[in-house]
C-alpha cells in the first residue's frame, strides 16, 4: 500500500491508497461516517478524488445539521432511520410523500386510506384480466348444474362485457362505466335487467374467489335496475286459433305441431325450441318441457288436452323435433298473410299469453298455472286474470279438428310404423 492521498473539507478528510488487486492498482477510500469506518473502492483515481469530495461535502451538511439537533431529535431521527432501513426508501423521500398524502387527505388516517385501497385492490389477483375470469366461472356454473342454454348465455354476454373493457381487471370496473356502456345497448329493458343479474352474479363470485373485496358492494351491485313498461297482454280469440290452424293444416301441415304446442301448452319460444316427440306422452296426457327459464336442468309438466291430442296424432313420431322450421313464429305469419282475408295478425308472445289467460279461466288455480307455465304465480295473478271467461276458455281447449289434419309425405305416423 502507497503513501496516502488526503482530500479534505476543513473539517473532515478522506485518504486515498493505492492497493494492489489480483495484480491491478486500485484506490481505495477509507473514512469515518457516524465513528464507523468507511471503505470504498475506485479502479480510477480521478473518480476516487471526485467521489471523495461528494462524500466530504455530505459530511459537512450531515455535521453541521447534527450540531443544531437536541437529544429527542437525534432519538427521532436514529428511529425513523431504523424503520426505513428495511424498505430502502431514503428518510426524506418518505417525509416527503408522507407530507403530500397528509394534505391529500386533509388530515384523514393514512393508514385508514391504504387499508381501503389494499382491500379494493388485493394483491393476489389485482393482475388477473376479466378475459381470464369467463372460463373458471361458467364452469363453475356447470358443476352447479346450470342449464347449458344459460351457460352460453353467461359467456356470450361476459364476452360482451370484456370487449368493452379489454384491458381491465374486475377491480378496474365502476358503475358510472357500466351503466354507460349498458345504456348504449339495444336489447329491452327486460333483457337488461337479466344481463344485469348475471354480471351480479359474476361479481359475487368473485369476492368468493379473492378477485374483489368481500366487505363491500361490487361495481355490478351499483347498477341502475331498468324500468320495465306494462305488459301489454295480446290473445288471441278461440275464432282466431280455429282459423290458425285449420289454415296451417291445410297449407303447411309440417308446421302444424309447432302451433299446436304453442296454443296447448304455453311454452316459450326457447322452450318449444327443444321440444320432442318422445317429450309427449299421449298415454298419460302431459308434455314434458324443459324449463330454461330457471337456469337449470329443472323441468316442469304441462297438461295435454283433448284437443290438442286431436291435431297431433295423425303427425306423432316416435322421436324428433316437434319444430321443423329455423324460424315458424315467421313461417306462421307468411301462411296466415297467403291464406287469411284480411290476413291474421299475430301478437307477440300471443299463445303464451292466450294459454294462460285461458287456462286461469277455466281452472282458476294461479298456483298451478303457474306450475305449468314455469312462472311465478304474482306474475300471472297480475297480469292474466278475469281476461277472459270461463265460456272462452272452454272454446279454446275445445277447438278441434273440423277434419282429418293433412299430414306431410315425409311423416310416417306411429300408428302405421308400429
């Protein structure tokens, strides 16, 4: 080791050696920084003596503020230290941002405010995209047992969602946001209202799965609720079925059955969607329907009457869809504006409603309409009693074939296949 070079401010200094390294001359600084010694080493002289001159002037700043310290500053100064050594944030960087947060806050707990902010944000999933979320959820639904009709549904309007908020997380999400984008929809307010629920349902899930705060509400509960207008109930008069379906029979028997079933049972339209000949039985007069409008596997039975037993038997099968047609709510209005005068206008929703609106009339038994129309009995008491009378509804249930129902060339009956 060489004889040293001494950098000095007045008051501290700083020596400079020159030591050998794996057989290469390096310098090295030694000083002292709080009575303990400090090294420091250069491959560079001219660094050495620049960073020796930061030092000093360090030390000097450092000095003079300690002369000016009491004893319970130097105490509070030596435990703050202590404390942020573990986080590696210099002490006046953190008074700094603590200072800033304080105002902020008007004088509000800081430690209130990060509490609410780790809650609202949880560390383990704050990372995780809604896109990541659809799959683990919808399945979960399958292993409850949902219906696989609302499974599709759940992921068609999730899907929706995450197009409008690619880049988001569940957390990211605000009402205020959703309600605007939920506006700008065209589905009825109805439709709305059921999207709504799922994405509650969403939301829920979440929080059991550590993706939202468990303790408060979720973006998807501050939704607004749309207001749905009056129903307005359309049936259709027994004179009016007579005419539907003695027309049909005679111009497209192969779309008989659907408006059959359509008038007799009450069915939705998703419902008769999936209905099947084996889904009838003739023997024990009910039809088994799928209900999709409990979101399960659920099903629900519906009587079978007399009537509708009369239009179906010359077209029974043993299995296959009772519907033939992409779209016989459309098929059924070609037929009628061809083959009625004046054309027959249909009403939305109209066998569903006349089904019900009659069957109370003839039976008066809201519980079990409701049973059978997989609704809830406030709905039907609200909106389908005293529409029509008891001598109407037995019309409806009464109307029959006035002749043998033309059957289709493709349509082997079950009679003549047996």
């Amino acid at each position: 080791m060489s004889n040293a070079i001494t950098v000095s401010n007045g008051q501290q200094e700083i020596k400079i050696y020159t030591v050998q390294n794996r057989g290469h001359a390096v310098y090295q600084l030694s000083y002292y920084q709080a009575g303990i010694r400090q090294r420091r080493t250069f491959a560079d002289l001219s660094d050495a003596k620049r960073e020796a001159k930061v030092i000093l002037g360090q030390l000097a700043v450092t000095t003079g503020q300690t002369e000016r310290l009491s004893f319970s500053d130097m105490e509070s100064y030596t435990i703050a230290r202590q404390k942020l050594a573990p986080t590696g944030v210099p002490l006046h960087v953190a008074a700094e941002l603590f200072a800033e947060v304080h105002t902020t806050l008007a004088g509000r707990s800081l430690i209130d405010a990060v509490r609410f902010f780790a809650d609202a944000h949880p560390t383990r999933h704050a990372q995780t995209l809604l896109s990541a979320l659809i799959e683990p959820f919808a399945e979960s639904r399958i292993a409850m047992g949902t219906h696989s009709d609302y499974v599709a549904d759940i992921k068609r309007q999730l899907g929706r969602l995450v197009e409008a908020f690619p880049a988001k997380s569940a957390p990211d999400l605000r009402a205020v946001e959703l309600d605007k984008w939920m506006g700008a929809l065209k589905p009825n307010p109805i439709t709305k209202n059921n999207i709504r629920k799922i994405f509650i349902t969403f939301g829920n899930w979440c929080k059991l799965h550590g993706y939202l705060p468990t303790n408060r509400p979720t973006a998807f509960d501050g939704m607004i609720t749309y207001k749905v207008p009056p129903t307005k109930i359309g049936i259709y008069t027994p004179a009016e079925l007579s005419l539907m379906l003695h027309t049909v029979a005679d111009a497209k028997p192969d779309l008989l059955p659907w408006v059959v079933c359509a008038a007799f049972t009450g069915a939705r339209v998703s419902e008769l969607a999936k209905l099947e000949w084996q889904h009838l039985n003739f023997e024990r007069s009910f039809i088994e329907v799928a209900s999709l409008k409990v979101r399960t596997k659920a099903r629900r039975l519906a009587p079978m009457c007399d009537a509708m037993k009369a239009w179906l038997l010359p077209h029974r099968q043993k299995s296959g869809p009772i519907n033939l047609y992409v779209a016989p709510h459309a098929a059924l209005a070609r037929v009628l504006a061809q083959n009625t005068q004046p054309p027959l206008a249909l009403c939305d929703n109209g066998f569903r409603h006349s089904y019900i609106s009659y069957r109370i009339a003839a039976i008066h038994d809201t519980a079990r309409v409701a049973l059978e129309a997989g609704n809830s009995a406030d709905v039907i008491f609200q909106h389908y009693r005293e529409l029509v009378s008891s001598e109407e509804a037995t019309a409806w249930f009464g109307t029959v074939p006035t002749s043998t129902p033309a059957v289709p060339s493709n349509v082997v009956p079950l009679a003549a296949a047996a």
